[in-house]
C-alpha cells in the first residue's frame, strides 16, 4: 500500500539484507567486514530530463559485485563500466508483460514452455543431461528460427544444443555436457545445478517457476539477481536524491517499474535467495 515513489527506497534494502544474508551463508568472512552496495549513478546533466538518460556505474568491490560474482556466470562488468538503466528493464522477468504493455515490443526474454532433466546411457555410462523446449510459435512471434536463437542468444547457445524432435509444438534443446553418474542420481545434482544457473535462465517463482532464455549474443551476462539489485538501487537512489524527477515520469509510460515491478521483484528476490541458500527450488505454485 506504500506510494510508488517510496516503494524502491524500501525494495532496495528489502534486497541489499537479503542479498548479505545469502552472501554470509556462501562466505561467511565477505560479510565480516562493512561492505557498501557496490554501485552509483551516473550524474546526469542535460537539463531536459529523460529516462534514458539514467546510468549506473559499477565499483570495484560492494554487495554488487559480490552477488554478481556468487551467482549465474559468476560474471559481474568492470569497475568502473557504466550501463542505461533502461536497458536492464528488458532483462526483468517480473516484468515481461509490464515491458510488452508499455512499449509495444516484447523483452529479451523468450519464454520457455519446458525444462527437464534427463537420465540415460552417454558412451555406456548412466548420465543426466538437461532438455529444454520452446514453443515454436513462441519463436515465430519473435522472428527467430530455431537455430537463430541459438546464434541470438549467446550463454543458451554455450552449453545448449538443437536435437530433433517429432514434436509440432516445440523446438527441444538439450545441455552439450551429459554428467556421468554411479548408483545414485543425486550425485550429478551439483553439476545440473551449475548448469542450470550458468544459463541464466530468467525465472519467476511467485507465479510457478516460469522460465525464459536470455536474447542477448553476449555468451557472458549478468545473473537475474545482480540485474535486479543493480535495477532497485538506482531506482531508491532517484527517489531518495532526486524524487523530483521521479514526479515528471510519474503517469508516464515508464512509471511500471515504480509502481507495478518492485512489488514482484522482492517477492521474486527473496524466493531466489532462499532457493539459493537451502539448494532447493522455491515457487509458489
């Protein structure tokens, strides 16, 4: 029930303490010491404000970089990069529908209609590998082949491969690597889970564990948490330091990400904290 202008400043340390807490439970000596956030903005000085003109600016240690480099890829950009916050808003997976309703185009996030791990025989051995199936319609919607979206999307095409498939409904992908195992399935469980979270699948766990491959050529990106900590400090430092020009966007067609995204982005934060730190999958069906 929080104004929307208020709602960033409270998501923001809702994920800084969440993000501490996960970083404490996978190093415990990172949090000993204090560690700042990581990150700034960009000053912006044209005296006609626009959105586009919101920039981040990475430091060389912080809460970011920590996360960044303790999730996904492991890949977090240099200190001192700078980026648009409006091109992050692509990348959300809380906000697919809230990007398409604003801007009249789709995100960069391709929605996938089923991810599976397989068990079988690789070269007479018992191992397990990931299967991935995208709706066909989806990718004619998007203008993509199957095999352009492999050359589209550079961390799915790294470690995923096309396999036929009788199916009309979708195109199915399946992990290059297949993980030998002994007696028990549970031991390749570490290696699929890294597989898993090096794709940088975008997901949405309040609404059921829905899934989306990165549409973006570079085989090195961020994880879906470090965008979405980046995303809520910038957004709390402008209604904190500048709320003025947060008033000017307000019934703007930007202003979803004030007021309609931070609320999904905390409930989907805190279900990717608590999944990472048990190791188990939490959603809500």
């Amino acid at each position: 029930m929080t104004d929307p202008v208020a709602k960033p400043l409270l998501g923001y340390y809702f994920a800084l303490n969440l993000s501490k807490a996960y970083l404490t439970a996978v190093s415990p000596d990172s949090t000993r010491s204090k560690l700042r956030h990581g990150l700034s903005p960009v000053p912006v000085e044209k005296q006609k404000y626009r959105i586009e003109q919101e920039k981040i600016r990475v430091w060389p240690h912080g809460v970011f970089r920590s996360l960044a480099e303790s999730t996904g890829q492991g890949y977090c950009w240099n200190a001192g990069e700078e980026l648009q916050l409006v091109r992050l808003f692509r990348y959300l997976p809380e906000a697919v529908d809230l990007y398409a309703d604003a801007y009249g185009k789709a995100s960069r996030l391709i929605p996938v209609a089923d991810a599976k791990v397989l068990f079988g025989k690789v070269d007479g051995r018992q191992s397990a590998w990931l299967r991935i199936e995208i709706s066909r319609a989806t990718l004619r919607e998007r203008k993509l082949s199957a095999t352009r979206l492999l050359a589209e999307a550079g961390a799915f095409e790294q470690r995923y491969r096309l396999v036929a498939d009788a199916s009309v409904a979708t195109y199915s992908y399946e992990s290059i690597e297949a993980f030998a195992y002994g007696k028990k399935r549970a031991e390749v469980l570490p290696q699929i889970r890294k597989t898993f979270d090096e794709s940088l699948f975008g997901i949405r766990r309040y609404s059921g564990g829905d899934l989306f491959v990165v549409h973006n050529e570079r085989a090195n990106l961020l994880s879906q948490e470090a965008v979405t900590f980046a995303v809520l400090h910038h957004l709390s430092d402008m209604v904190r330091y500048r709320p003025h020009v947060v008033e000017q966007l307000r019934g703007s067609r930007h202003y979803w990400i004030f007021s309609s995204w931070v609320d999904r982005a905390c409930e989907n934060f805190l279900l990717a904290m608590a999944s990472r730190i048990t190791q188990e999958e939490h959603v809500i069906r």
